[in-house]
C-alpha cells in the first residue's frame, strides 16, 4: 500500500523547528534559525514545506528580487525518507508555478557539483548550465549555476 502523497504548504513561524531539522540534511551552508525567521518575515521569500510539522518530509525556499525577473530557488531538501517519491520534483515545479505568477521569466540556482540527485531532477526539469561555480561553497565544493527560461503559460511537467 502506498501513502497519499506528501502535502506541500507555505511555511510559517511555527514550522522553524521542522525546517531546521532539513536542514541537517545539507552537507554544508545550513541555514541558522536566525535566518529561517529572517526569510519568513521578507516579502520576497516564499517558503514552502511537505509534509506534518512533527515530521517534514521537504522544504523549499524561493526568492525573488524586486528589479529582477529572475526568480531564485534558494534551498531545496528532501529527508532521506523520502528520497525517490517526487518530493523535490513536486516542491520545485510549485516554486516555478509561484515564479510564474510573480511575473518572472524563469529561475536560476545554484547546486553542489557532486549532487547527481538534484542536478538529474534539474536536467529532467529542463534547467540548463549556465555557469561552473569553482569552490562555492562553505567547504570548498564546486558548484554549478542552473537557470530554466519559462515557455509560455504554465507547464505541467
């Protein structure tokens, strides 16, 4: 039997205990509580999070800059649970349904060169090179900056 699938909602104060605890997931470059409350309090940062409080299964962060068109995906975690469920696929194309509706064109991010996981969910999203980050992250890690130009109205990948 399977479950329903995880529900994907807009994060708010009460989830910092949850989005913290993603955070662990991350090998480096974790967000702090201090930032997590930072973003929930900016109009320009859409937070999201699947799954119940006790138990978060993902979270996203998308930014977006008041003179851009660009939107940012900023953080996406997926708890290893939960890993190869569409969890990440599900929390990225709502982030591109709000980037949409904002107005952007499209959405850039930045990804740890060695995370063949993302960059396959990336490239099977339509997210293309668009430069080679060397030593971009905390501990040294090269990076790479991934952008996807919107086509049209809305897509339901």
């Amino acid at each position: 039997m399977t479950s329903a699938p995880a529900r994907i909602r807009r994060a708010h104060a009460d989830d910092i205990d949850a989005l913290l605890a993603l955070e662990q997931h991350f090998p480096g470059d974790r967000m702090s509580r201090r930032a997590i409350r930072h973003l929930l309090g900016s109009a320009s940062a859409h937070l999201w999070i699947a799954g119940p409080v006790a138990a978060p299964l993902g979270a996203l962060v998308l930014l977006t800059r008041r003179n851009s068109r660009w939107a940012r995906l900023y953080s996406v975690v997926v708890s290893p649970q939960a890993r190869g469920q569409g969890l990440g696929r599900r929390l990225v194309i709502a982030a591109e349904r709000e980037a949409r509706r904002l107005g952007c064109v499209g959405l850039s991010l930045e990804v740890r060169k060695d995370n063949l996981a993302a960059r396959g969910l990336y490239d099977a999203l339509g997210y293309q090179l668009h430069a080679r980050l060397v030593g971009y992250y905390e501990d040294g890690a090269a990076g790479v900056r991934l952008r996807r130009r919107f086509d049209g109205p809305a897509a339901s990948h």
